[in-house]
C-alpha cells in the first residue's frame, strides 16, 4: 500500500511539471489579390474600349460595333461621361453610388454620317447608358456594364495620358505648318521635322499670341499629319522623368483638333 502511495505522488510529481503545449492561435486567412476600388477616380484613370456586348438573350449588340477599326470608347471626368469613335462626340453627367451608374440625357454633335451603322451606333450607345444600371471593375481593369434592361457591356482599361505620365498634363496649343521640312538630325539623315508655332488665347477664346516658328522633333501622340493640311492642336504637354540621353524631357498628347484648312 505504501509502495502504491508512492507511485500516485511521483506520478502527479511529473504531470505538475510537464509544460503544456500552446493552444493553437488560428493562422489569418491568406488574402488574394482584390479588384481595385470603383471610384470617380478608378474611373478616370483609364480609356475604356468596348470589347464585348450581348443583350439579355445572349445575343451580341451588334449596333455597337460600327467600326472594324475603332470600338467605341468611353472616358469618365469631372462627372462627365463621353463616348467616342462613333458618328458624333456624346456626352452627358453621371452619378456613380456604390456600383450603380445614373447617367443624364447624353448630349451630342449634330455630324450627319454617311455610314449608317456610325448614325445608329450613337443611339444604341446613348439609350443603355441613359437606362442606367451597374458597374464591375475587376483586378485587370477590366468593367463590365449591365445595364437595367439586362444588356452586359464589356470594356478593357487602357491608362490615360494623366495615368502613364503620372499627373495632370499642361494645356497648350500648337500651330502644325502644312508641309513636314527638312531640319538637322544628329542621328538621322534627311529627317524632316513638323513646324509648329504655340499660340495662346484668352478666356473668350480669341487669340492673343502667335509663338516664333520652330523644328518639333518629336512625334504627336494621336496625332497624324496629312500632307497639305494646317492645324491647330490642342495638346497636353507632360515633363518625361529621367528622359534617354537622346530624347526628349517632354511629351505631346493630342487633346482636340481646334482648326484645319488646306494650304
């Protein structure tokens, strides 16, 4: 019995001084990467081209695609909407909340297109985002449109300007000269330059100054010259961070085209 009260002491003895483990703290779950946050800004960060349209039947809109070439684009700022590359320029204000999308009767030019396909295109583009419905922007920038009436509107974000360059250009406008002309080139024989001229105006928009003619070096991004032609650009004009040796410290982004005429 003695024997016996001894074992049952030593064999508590040890269990007292046997450290327990620790319970197990659960792991934080491992996070994927997320779709970026749908904002005004997110928004405006990007050109958004269609790239795919189906109704709620599943069939494709083909009044969407006017334009082998171009697909039809749409541009968010200041709490506008604008849609390019059909017949007219549209435009129109927008509310976003949450994921839905409210947008205002779309204004736009009055261009009478020969090819019927642009003329209808407008009025297709304009009645779904005037039907209002919900936005989705996914972790490849791409957005998908649906609108209430069920039509899926697909568009891949291309960055703009501001976005690439990494801020707000400046706004200048340049004269393009008629005729490309000869201009010294260290790396390229022959090379022949676009002569431009800056030309500032006044909140009425008159013109106030006319710049001394000069070589542009240099390519306009969006824009392309036609032999004979005269044009007045408005531009965004960006500084280039840590430019090549051979390069230029800045960049022209065309904005608008202001005035042409043939010389």
């Amino acid at each position: 019995m003695r024997d016996l009260l001894s074992l049952s002491l030593v064999l508590l003895a040890v269990t007292a001084c046997t450290p327990t483990s620790a319970p197990q703290q659960p792991q934080p779950a491992q996070q994927s990467a997320s779709a970026p946050r749908l904002s005004d800004q997110s928004l405006a960060a990007f050109h958004w081209k269609l790239v795919e349209a189906h109704a709620a039947d599943g069939s494709r809109i083909d009044a969407l695609f006017p334009r082998p070439d171009k697909a039809l684009q749409l541009d968010f700022a200041d709490g506008r909407i604008g849609v390019s590359n059909a017949c007219n320029r549209i435009g129109g204000s927008y509310r976003l909340n949450g994921e839905s999308l409210s947008v205002d009767s779309m204004m736009m030019t009055q261009m009478a297109c020969a090819d019927s396909a642009l003329m209808r295109s407008d009025l297709a583009i304009s009645q779904r985002l005037e039907a209002g419905g919900a936005l989705r922007l996914d972790a490849a920038n791409a957005l998908t449109y649906t609108t209430t009436a069920g039509d899926v509107l697909r568009l891949a974000g291309e960055p703009t300007a501001d976005t690439r360059f990494g801020g707000p250009g400046e706004q200048v406008f340049l004269e393009v000269a008629a005729e490309r002309v000869s201009c010294p080139h260290a790396m390229i024989p022959d090379y022949r330059c676009l002569r431009v001229r800056e030309i500032s105006y006044d909140d009425n928009g008159l013109k106030q100054r006319e710049g001394e003619w000069q070589f542009l070096y240099q390519d306009i991004e969006g824009y392309s010259h036609e032999p004979g032609v005269r044009n007045v650009l408005r531009l965004k004009r960006y500084a280039i961070a840590n430019p090549p040796a051979d390069a230029s410290s800045v960049a022209y982004v065309l904005d608008m085209i202001v005035e042409s005429a043939v010389d």
